[in-house]
C-alpha cells in the first residue's frame, strides 16, 4: 500500500513556489509601469471572457450563495476594477514636488503569499491579481481547500494570458497541494514578504507567527444604525439588498440593525414588507443553536444559504416570500450567536432610546469580535453622524449605502477592492481598502534645500555671531531657520 503525505508535498511545493516566484520578481521589479499595466490590461481581458463561467463552477464547488451574484462580483473584479486602476502609478517615479523638491519612488514589497476565501473565490482572486501585479510584485495563492478547483482553473487562465505579454514565468502561481502545513511554510519562508489574508481567520495565527506583515480582510460583525432622520424606506431597502446580496456570504454585509425606538415600528413594517421574517424567540433559538460548534467554530454548512433553506433545516416554516430571518435581541455576548457573524440571510434587531444608546450598541457590538471591520450608518443628520464617525472601532464607516456595495466600492468612491482591511480596531496593518498603493513601499527622496551652516551644526563661534548679526539686521535667516537652529542647540547641549 502506497502511503502519499500531502503536508510533505505541499511544503515542498511551497518552496520550490516561493524560491521560483523570488527570482521571477526580481526581473519584473524592473519593468516600468507602462508594461505592468499592458499585463493587467491582457489578464483582465482574458479574465472577463470566464466570468460567468466560472461563478458557476465555484457555486457548484462550494454550494455557497447565487451564482448571478457571483457573475457580478467576478465582473467588478475584472471590468470596474481596471478601469480605475489605468493611470494609477505604483512604481518608478509616483510624484514630484518641484517646490519642495522632493520625490517619491514606488517600489514593490516582493513576494506576496495570498490566502483566498471560498465565499468570494473568484472575484478575490481576479482582484489580488490584478492589484499585486500592478504593483510590480509576485503572488502565490493559496486556495482555500473548498474552492481549490475554481480558483486554479482562474489562475490557469490568467497565468497563460500574462505571462504572454511578458510576465516572468513564477510570478503568478498556486500551490496545488493545498494543506495548512504548507500554507504555513509559504507564509515562513524567507523569500515571501508580505501575507495577505482574506477571510481566512483561521490562518490568522500562523500568518502573526510568520514574523511577516499582514494584510488581514477579516472577519465583520457591522451593525447598521437606522437614525430618526433616515429615510426609513430607502434605508430598509438598501439593508435587505445587501444581506441577502450572494445570501449573505460577503463579510462586510449588515450583521445587526439598531433602531431609534422611536422609528422602531416603521422600520418593523418595512422590512416586513421586504421580505423580512421575524422569528420568534423559540424559532430564533432553533436555528442560533445551529451556527455554531459547541468549540466555537461557525457551522459552515450554513453559509451562503437562502433564508427558506435556513428556516427548513431550523425546523419551522416562513412565508414563500421570505428573504431574510430577523430575531430581536436585547444584549450583546461572546455565547449570543446573533452577536456575531452570520455569513448567511440572518440579522440581529436592537431597538435603542436614541442615538448615543445607539453608538454604545453598535461599539459593544463591533468589539465582540474586535476587527473593526465595517459600520453603516442611515441619517440625515451630520452631527450625528460625525459623532459615529469619530467615535467608531472599525475601519470603514459607510453612509446611506448598503454595506456589501458600499465597502467593495460599487457605491461609494472608496477603492474598488475586495480585501477590506481591518487593522483599526482587529488586526492586520491596514484599514484601507487595499490598493495597489499597499502593495509597495515609498522611498522618499530629498534635495539638499539648506547648507549645514544655516542650521548652526558645527559652526564656530565667530561664525555664529556673524550669523546672529545678519539675522538682527534682515540679512540672516528667516524665522522658521531661527527656530530650527535653538532646537538643535538645545538638543546638542542635552547630549553634552
């Protein structure tokens, strides 16, 4: 009998990828942009062409979601996204300050190891891609185990498609023995400079360990805020198109709504009217129960189905024109299921005095799991809403916009992304939506502006009241030099 031990292969394989993947960066850190930029442009364009294609299989291969809403998620990523990436500059010479004279350099960060999500595996894919070859890096993936097949044969296709427009071959790759212990031995291994985690939390961890910087898409508990001044039927709208938008699998999607009890009832009735079934508390019990582990994972099994699918397996029946399952809840708790994240159709309703019981709600809940991930806020009045904006642990907050369109970028003007970063209030080193622009780092460049006698470094001291006799007379320096100059005295005394 023939015993195969994949964890041994996969992390030869991680290594033979990231050796391979270091040397083809080092000769694409020298194409400018105007080259990197005809390689997107090539992979998007063959990337468009399987879009539909491939939300099929990947709904197919995961049995998470709709594959309709897939189909839009892989066009964002491979239509509107290259649309605003064209004439973005990440490499060479990004910006020039004449004046000042200054100048930034943008140069890649190297070698990214990129963990890719079964919720969004296409769409993901196609975007770090795109994003991480603009910026003039390499990227290995590592599929996530349920959606191995369609994220390769997505790679597959954009591989061919850049690496006939010159990208060097290693660049752009996979591990196709794909196991935790090889995942960890491309996040360790020294030629990899960056991870970038997107809705995996359980490697989270190890990529911590690896030593290496993080980019964590984390996991998000956002509540939505519906304040007195809101339109309450836009804003009902826009909440019941996001959740169940996919059925619920994008992480930024609404988690919770908090209402302004003095709204309560009309908000009640619009999202009844859209769709929305409230259960009761015995019926909200049977399916909180189910998504969960007794350890504290999430029930997998959950994600991505339909609100009527959640309600036959809970065991208790809706209406036939059900599209999300609703339970009013009045605490928040690590043990409350409705606490926190529900990948599927299913939302928390806490009703709140006013708006500042409100803001308590929405922290304890953004803090229950502590990524600060997403917040949405519908109001019409500014102070309030710059009160939520300053007040917030979270990396975006939104405005009168369904969270799902509104984090990704479809709706707002926030970048077009689908790694949302959590670095605020969760962990990871960015909030951003991450950009090409988080892909490199920036080496400023200087011009000698001032000669070191004007700064009163080693000047003798005839010198110095030459200098302070022009200065008594307006020859000398200007005000700002004079400073400059006590502070650096100060500081050369205080090491005398």
């Amino acid at each position: 009998m023939n015993i195969i031990d994949y964890d041994l292969l996969s992390i030869q394989e991680a290594r033979i990828l990231a050796e391979n993947a270091y040397e083809a960066q080092q000769t694409l850190a020298t194409f400018p942009q105007e080259k990197l930029d005809e390689i997107t442009e090539r992979m998007a364009e063959e990337i468009a062409k399987h879009a539909k294609e491939l939300a099929v299989m990947s709904s197919e291969e995961t049995d998470y979601g709709i594959w309709q809403d897939k189909y839009i998620k892989n066009r964002f990523a491979c239509e509107y996204l290259p649309a605003k990436l064209r004439g973005m500059r990440c490499v060479g010479i990004i910006d020039t300050d004449d004046e000042k004279k200054m100048m930034d350099v943008g140069v890649p960060v190297g070698v990214i190891a990129s963990l890719v999500p079964a919720t969004s595996p296409v769409s993901t894919t196609i975007y770090t891609a795109l994003v991480g070859i603009k910026a003039g890096n390499a990227v290995i993936f590592s599929p996530h185990p349920r959606a191995k097949e369609t994220i390769g044969k997505a790679l597959d296709i954009m591989i061919k498609a850049a690496e006939g427009y010159g990208l060097p071959e290693g660049a752009l790759t996979y591990l196709h023995t794909v196991t935790p212990a090889g995942t960890i031995e491309l996040m360790n291994h020294r030629c990899t400079s960056l991870v970038m985690n997107t809705g995996v939390p359980g490697m989270l961890d190890e990529a911590y360990r690896s030593g290496k910087p993080v980019i964590y898409g984390g996991t998000g508990n956002g509540p939505a805020f519906i304040e007195r001044t809101a339109d309450i039927k836009q804003a009902v709208a826009d909440i019941i198109a996001s959740k169940t938008f996919d059925n619920g699998v994008v992480s930024a999607a609404e988690q919770s709504i908090v209402v302004d009890s003095c709204i309560a009832g009309e908000v009640k009735a619009e999202l009844t009217a859209g769709g929305a079934y409230f259960m009761t508390e015995e019926e909200a019990d049977r399916l909180g129960a189910m998504f969960y582990y007794p350890d504290g994972t999430a029930n997998s099994e959950l994600v991505g189905k339909s609100a009527l699918e959640l309600a036959r397996r809970a065991g208790f029946t809706v209406p036939a024109d059900t599209r999300v399952l609703i339970s009013q809840q009045k605490y928040v708790s690590e043990k409350n299921p409705y606490s926190r994240e529900k990948l599927c159709p299913v939302l928390a309703y806490y009703i709140e005095d006013d708006w500042m019981h409100a803001c308590e709600k929405c922290i304890e809940l953004l803090l229950s799991e502590r990524h600060g991930h997403t917040l949405v806020i519908h109001s019409k009045d500014q102070e309030v809403i710059r009160q939520f904006a300053l007040k917030k642990p979270v990396g975006r907050m939104l405005v009168n916009t369904p969270a799902t369109f509104g984090s990704m970028g479809a709706t707002t003007n926030l970048f077009p992304a689908m790694t949302l970063g959590s670095g605020s209030a969760g962990k990871g080193i960015t909030s951003d939506n991450v950009s090409p622009m988080n892909l490199i780092y920036i080496r400023k460049v200087g011009y000698g502006v001032r000669r070191i006698e004007d700064i009163g470094l080693g000047i003798p001291e005839g010198s110095k009241n030459k200098a302070a006799a022009q200065t008594a007379t307006g020859t000398g320096n200007d005000e700002s030099l004079q400073v400059l100059q006590k502070i650096l005295e100060e500081a050369l005394k205080s090491l005398g």
